[in-house]
C-alpha cells in the first residue's frame, strides 16, 4: 500500500508540472484518497482542467476570423506566450507582416503602450527592420509606439525578452529568433510563457527557418506569403493590380488540438483580417456561368494562325493591291477539293 500511495503522488506531482509547463491553470489537483490494493474502484480522479480555456472572453486576442478563432478557441491568448513560424528564410517577411498585423490588433485594446522588437544581429541583418513609413500606411502604428532592441548574442536576446515579458508598460513583446538554437530549449520557452502569464501580456515568438520542437507556447502557427488578388474597385478587379496583402496559415499546435489551414488578408483600411475563400466557396457563394470543357478533350483548342485583311465587298481595290502578283495556281487534280 505505502509503494502505491508514492506512486499515485508521484503521478499528482507529474501531472502538476506537466500542466505548468503547458502554461494550464490547473483549476483543481487534490491528490485521490489511499484505497486498498484489491479495491475494484478508479482511483486516478485527479482532475486538470485547462484554466485558459475556461477564462474571460478578454483573456484571448480574437484575430477577427469568426472559423480561425474558432478553430483557436477564441484566438490568440493575451498572457502567453505564442509561437509564428517561417519555415524558410523567404518567409521572414510574411512571418513579420503577420506580427505587425497581431500588432495593430493589440493596440487597439492597448493605444498609448509600446511594443517591444527583440532580435540579434543575424537577424536583423538577414531579414532587416520594418519601414517606419509603412508601419503608419499598413498597419496605423506610429514610430514611437515600435521599439527595438538589437542584442549581438542570442543569450543577451533571451535575457532582454525575460525582463521585458515582466513589463506591464509594454503592450506586447516580440522576439525574432533565426533556426533552432540549442539556448530556446523547453526551459527557456517556459520562462517566457510564466513571465507572459505574470504580466498578462502577450510574447510572439517568432521563428525564422525554423522546424518546429517542443516548447511552453500552447499556440504555434506556421505563416506563409499568399498570392495578393487584384486590387477590387467599383467597376470590379483592377487587372495587372496588386491588391491587400495575404497571408497562408497553418496551425501547428493549439489548445483544441485541431489543425487547419486558412487564407488571411489584411486590410490596411480597417486594421483587420478578412478570410479569402476558396475558389469552390466563392463560387457558391457568389454563382457565375462556367463554360463548359469541349467534348473533344480537356486540351485547349490550337491557337489561331495569321489573320489577314480583306477589302469590303464593293470597296474599290487600290492601284498597289493591282499590282501584287497573284498566287501561283494549283492543278485541281491533284487534291480534292473540301466543300463548305
């Protein structure tokens, strides 16, 4: 009996530090009752329920997606720490577009914090710094609310990110991040979610060529350029024009455990996210003639050959058309002739 009382608290204390280390607010742990070895009885009732899950509606930032933060659980949490993946270096852009966007959101909730910008100097140096001119035309943030730290070492990069996470006086920090480095490990990601939690502010942590691995952030979204549409007007889209910036995501890793993939644009007009459908949606949504494909094949048909110009019935020939030899003739024996 006393072997299986330290088992079952050894269980309680690894499920304690599990839910911690997944940023869970445990909601009740009470370690089950000791009962005998031939008891027929369920003795593991500890019970973990994800206290983000059950919180305010104001504890998650909604990315204004109605089936993405759905498929978030509200969206975005606000005291956690989260995770924006580029899976190759051309990618960094997007993945930077993407924070910016997440940024305008935040101060909207938040209008006269900072925002925190961390980055080494391989970084910045790679991917380079946000145009301060776009940052008002794109996204409505005005240069004194975007701050930026270059640190020359990752290890002094982590370090401005743990005392800044603590900051109530910033409305977000974001720390970029190049590859998988061995000092993000388990144990630095959880310092940066517990700091997010204490704060109750928000820290993206943003992956450049990364793959991903295991860390403290419950949300991980994997951010690719999309395709821009034409740019719409009043007469309809604007042909050869490029329209609002988009964006692919893919979800990775989130407390509903439930994948998707989804089309973003944003629209720098509104400060918000529009979900672009795909084409078979559109089409239902909006019906339009589809000509049908030929009965002869799926091949397109050949392209057209030399288009020449012949005067109008009754019109007078020119003295110079007189003039043109005519084209030798052919013996009519030696084809048929096709009628019609």
């Amino acid at each position: 009996m006393a072997m299986t009382a330290v088992a079952r608290e050894t269980v309680f204390a690894l499920r304690r530090q599990i839910a911690k280390i997944e940023g869970t607010l445990p909601e009740r742990l009470a370690a089950p009752a000791a009962a005998p070895l031939d008891a027929d009885v369920n003795t593991d009732l500890t019970i973990v329920r994800r206290g983000i899950a059950a919180a305010l509606p104001d504890a998650f930032l909604p990315i204004g997606v109605q089936r993405f933060d759905a498929a978030l659980s509200g969206g975005l949490p606000k005291a956690a720490l989260s995770e924006i993946h580029g899976l190759e270096t051309r990618d960094a852009g997007a993945v930077a577009g993407f924070a910016l966007s997440l940024t305008s959101l935040i101060l909207k909730q938040t209008p006269g914090l900072p925002v925190l910008w961390i980055g080494t100097s391989e970084i910045f140096r790679e991917a380079g710094f946000p145009y301060a001119r776009g940052l008002h035309a794109s996204f409505g943030i005005g240069p004194e609310q975007l701050l930026f730290t270059e640190a020359p070492k990752l290890v002094d990069a982590l370090w401005v990110a743990e005392e800044a996470a603590r900051m109530t006086a910033l409305a977000a920090v974001i720390l970029e991040i190049r590859g998988n480095p061995q000092r993000l490990d388990l144990t630095a990601t959880r310092r940066l979610h517990a700091r997010a939690q204490a704060a109750g502010r928000p820290v993206f942590l943003l992956r450049q060529a990364a793959e991903p691995e295991p860390t403290a952030a419950p949300v991980r979204l994997i951010v690719a350029s999309a395709p821009a549409t034409p740019r719409d007007t009043i007469a309809g889209p604007l042909a050869g024009s490029i329209g609002r910036p988009a964006f692919t995501l893919t979800i990775g890793k989130s407390r509903t455990a439930l994948p998707g993939q989804f089309t973003l644009e944003w629209n720098p007009d509104e400060r918000a996210f529009d979900e672009r459908w795909s084409e078979g949606r559109d089409r239902a949504k909006n019906p339009v003639p589809v000509v049908s494909l030929s009965g002869g094949g799926k091949d397109p048909a050949p392209a057209s050959g030399a288009v020449l110009a012949f005067p109008a019935l009754g019109s007078p020939i020119s003295p110079a058309a007189r003039n043109q030899p005519s084209r030798p003739q052919r013996a009519a024996h030696l084809g048929p002739r096709r009628a019609g």
